[in-house]
C-alpha cells in the first residue's frame, strides 16, 4: 500500500517517453529487430508520415486517444505516431483516420488498404493461440474469450500475411513485443518459431541487427 501510495503516474509516464525515444535513437534509420516486452518502445521509431505500421496484436492499443488520456501508455502510444497504422487481430474495433483495426477473421482484408511503400512490421507474440506459443503476459483463457478476444490467430496466416505485407515494399524494420522466455512451457520453443518467421518472412535467413530493449 505504500508503494500505491507513493506512486507518481506521471513520472512513470515520463520513463516510457525516455526510454522509447532512446530505442528510436539507437536503431535510427537503419533496418533493424528489436525485440521486447513493452510496446510502446516502438512509438518513435521510423516514426515518419511516409512509414506504416502494420501490427499483430490480440488487443487493440488504442483504448484511451491522447486527448482524453495524455500519459505516455500502452494505450495512447499509437496516436503519437506520424503514419498510418493498421492492428490486425483484435477485435471491437472503431477505426478512425491514423488507426485501423482489422478482427482475426478479417486480417486479410489489410492488403486492400492503400498502404504505403514503407512498412514498420511489428509482432506482438499473444496474437497466437496458446498451442503456438504462450511466451507472453496475456493468456488466452475464458476470462478473456468473455471479453470478447476469443480464440486467436495460428502461425500460417500470420506468416503468410506478413510476407505477403512486404513484398514489394520496403521494410523499414521488424519489431517482436510482448516476449517473455520465462513463460514457454515445457515443450514450446518460442525462440525457435521466430526465427522459423523471420526466415519465412524475408525469404533469407535472419541477418540484421538486433537490439533488446
């Protein structure tokens, strides 16, 4: 109680914006992996008008819009972006002129979009059923098929999607969230099938720089 107590939100706040702004001036703009827990990490990064962010995620990250909640979080990080976004994979959505949500059953429909010639591809790893992976904070139990997340994606259509995402476009860079090793349960290997997506996805084995954040 007395850490509640003595908790300063917006401190905190202020940490999140330092340390996202540094993961931008670490990767610059040069073509990077970056992968981590948080989210929000990625806000600054290639953040230009002409650069998209594409995102899996099995929830949307946009529940409180800057001007009704202005600390820096997890939920208000995709307003500070520049471009366009497009979340795939969450549902309950009411896109709007910077953000766009496609449901998991709609995920292709992505492709339609006027999408620009440079794309931020980002994974956020809870996006996957629990038989591909639970390396995350966000588990995929009846608690949260109640809210309405339901079953989520397989490993295909994710892959497939993504690959399909770049071709022809240039990859501004490649970001992994929400991966927590700690997590796996005996048998997974989470590790494994990233890898197995960043080579299916460039269509080479993986070789580019690599920031942990």
């Amino acid at each position: 109680m007395k850490y509640a107590k003595n908790y300063d939100a917006q401190d905190y706040s202020n940490f999140k914006e330092n340390s996202a702004r540094e993961v931008a001036r670490l990767v610059g703009d040069e073509p990077s992996l970056i992968i981590g827990l948080e989210h929000y990490n990625i806000t600054f990064c290639y953040n230009q008008p002409d650069v998209d962010l594409v995102t899996f995620d099995a929830h949307k990250d946009s529940f409180f819009p800057e001007t009704n909640y202005p600390e820096f979080t997890d939920g208000s990080f995709l307003r500070w972006r520049k471009g366009k976004t497009y979340i795939l994979g969450a549902g309950g959505w009411t896109s709007d002129k910077k953000i766009k949500g496609f449901s998991k059953r709609r995920i292709n429909k992505v492709l339609k979009e006027n999408l620009s010639d440079k794309i931020f591809l980002s994974l956020e790893i809870d996006v996957f059923n629990e038989n591909v992976t639970t390396a995350h904070h966000c588990p995929d139990e009846s608690f949260f098929r109640k809210l309405g997340f339901g079953k989520r994606l397989d490993y295909d259509p994710v892959s497939d999607l993504s690959k399909e995402l770049i071709k022809n476009r240039n990859l501004a860079g490649i970001n992994i969230a929400g991966y927590d090793p700690l997590l796996d349960k005996p048998g997974f290997k989470t590790a494994e099938m990233l890898k197995d997506y960043l080579d299916f996805v460039l269509l080479c084995e993986t070789d580019i720089d690599l920031l942990l954040n």
